[in-house]
C-alpha cells in the first residue's frame, strides 16, 4: 500500500457494515460483490480489548492469505501460505510475540491455526493492532470462514465459504477493509 500512496493512488477498499448497533451480523461490499457477513458477538467497537468478542471499527489493511492444505488452494492476487499443524497466533498480551503468529507448543498462549472445525481452512491476515502492536487491544482480527447461518465471531469477520472464495478471487495485492456501524 506505500507504494500506492506514494503515487497518490488509494488502495480498493472492502466495506463492512454492521446491520445496526451492537449488531452480530453485517454486510461486506466490494465493488458488485455484497455478502452477508458475521461479526464478533459483542458488535462492533472503536475501543477493543483482548477477550471482548467485538469486532475493531476502523480501517486495516489486508495483509495476506492462510489456507489449509487438502482444501482447495484458493484463487487470489494476495501473498498465499499454507496453514500447518504447528502454527499458532500468540493472544498472550505480555508476551514479546503478541499478535503474531508463533510455532506451536508456545510458552505462552497461542491460538491454533489447524481447526477442527474448518473456520480457520481460509484466513485472511487483516493489519489490526499489528503496526505499532499495543498490549490488550486485541489480536488474531481475521476474515475466516463462518460458522453455521452466520453465527458471531469472537472478534473477527467471517463469510460462508463460497463467498469468501469468490471476494478472494477479486481482491488486488494492494486493499484494505473498513468496518463501520
């Protein structure tokens, strides 16, 4: 994204939009492409803190894309990594690794990246508290894949699968999201 700023160009924007305040459901547009989308449990907040289950209002950028090998590689201009067993996102706020990913056994308290339950089988890396990160606002802010009919999150953005797939798809190296109420 500098080098589009430097040319005075604006990186594509998606937009998520809660439904209503305190909703835990939203929409995502970007250009022609309108999703249903869930949100963290407790809505949206402009203050999040680790644990709150809300989803950070503002504006991140989107770093890049993790997907589980043996599911389909997916079709996408961002920088791609595949998920292993042993990777792991630090959420321990006193921990020098805090929101960042980490090989797993961790000393200190990690998320794991390879579920069970096939929410983390596409991630997209989102730039939340990661540049400069601060202590207890919160980490591991991802797009993933939802749960059931779109149940809430515990802070992050999720799409069904084939939605998720399709924005992929369109999205440029150079974007970010933006997520309102």
């Amino acid at each position: 994204m500098k080098a589009l700023k430097a040319q005075g160009l604006k990186p594509a924007k998606l937009i998520v939009r809660a439904l209503s305040q305190g909703a835990r459901q939203g929409r995502l547009e970007f250009g022609n492409f309108s999703a249903p989308c869930a949100l963290g449990r407790s809505g949206i907040t402009a203050l999040k803190r680790e644990g709150d289950g809300a989803t950070p209002r503002g504006r991140f950028a989107v770093r890049y894309v993790y997907y589980r090998p043996g599911t389909r590689r997916p079709r996408t201009a961002l920088p791609l990594h595949t998920i292993r067993r042993d990777d792991g996102w630090c959420d321990s706020p006193a921990d020098r690794n805090y929101n960042r990913p980490v090989k797993l056994p961790y000393p200190a308290s990690a998320e794991r990246m390879w579920r069970s339950d096939g929410l983390y089988d596409l991630v997209v890396v989102l730039g939340y508290n990661d540049a400069p990160r601060v202590r207890n606002r919160g980490s591991a802010v991802f797009m993933h894949v939802a749960r059931g009919n779109l149940e809430p999150t515990e802070g992050c953005v999720a799409l069904r699968p084939k939605d998720l797939r399709r924005l992929l798809s369109m999205l440029p190296r150079d974007c970010e999201i933006v997520v309102s109420i």
